[in-house]
C-alpha cells in the first residue's frame, strides 16, 4: 500500500466533513460565492441535503477507507475519486456552454476536486 494514502484518504475526508458541517449549519454562506440564495426553506433544505448530509457520508466512507475498515478502500476511494471528477468534468461542460467567469469561485473548486479525486485514484 501507498504510505501517503491514508493521510491523502483522511485529509480529503476531513474536507467533505468540514463542507457537509458548514453547510449544515450556514447553507446560504456556503452558496454565496456562486451567487446562489438559499432564502427559502426549500432551497436551505436542498443545500443541507446535498452539500451537508452527503458531505458527512462521504466524509465517514473516506474514514473508514482510511482505517480500511470491512476491505472496503479501493472500492470507496474509487467511488468518492469518481464522484469529484465528475464534478470537475460539470464545471468542463459549464464552461463550454456558459460565459467565462474569473478563476473563483469555478475553476479554484474544479482544481481541487480534479486533485481530490485524481489524489484518491492514486490511493486505490
């Protein structure tokens, strides 16, 4: 096994608990840089569930694939990996259909989750 790859698996872990927890308790501040409201229930709800809840589960599956609890490393590590390319390659297809924006908020998370899930890759 790699010897960065638990730290690597932790580290983006602690990442996914720190976001999921933020948007918890502060929804409309986590969507703010990307001009999006969360003034209504509906939307708070939405940003709670998305970003928070699935923050925290993909926090607690990178957990356990760091302590490589049930075997289960390679499998998660693939799946959380695949999940933040895919949400780089949405920022790809963004940038193709829509105007150019500054480096932030944007591209400043499509580096990060682009390195995030090609970090995880390597730790399969």
């Amino acid at each position: 096994m790699n010897t960065v790859a638990t730290p690597t698996i932790a580290v983006i872990g602690v990442f996914f608990l720190a976001m999921g927890t933020y948007a918890l308790i502060s929804p409309g501040a986590l969507v703010a840089p990307f001009r999006l409201s969360a003034q209504a229930p509906e939307s708070r709800s939405e940003v709670r569930a998305v970003y928070g809840g699935f923050g925290i589960a993909m926090a607690g599956v990178l957990g356990a694939a760091a302590l490589d609890i049930g075997d289960i490393r390679s499998g998660a590590v693939i799946t959380v990996g695949l999940a933040l390319i895919g949400m780089a390659g949405g920022r790809l297809v963004s940038r193709l259909l829509d105007t150019p924006v500054g480096f932030y908020p944007i591209w400043f998370y499509f580096w990060i989750e682009l390195a995030a899930g090609t970090a995880l890759f390597l730790c399969a």
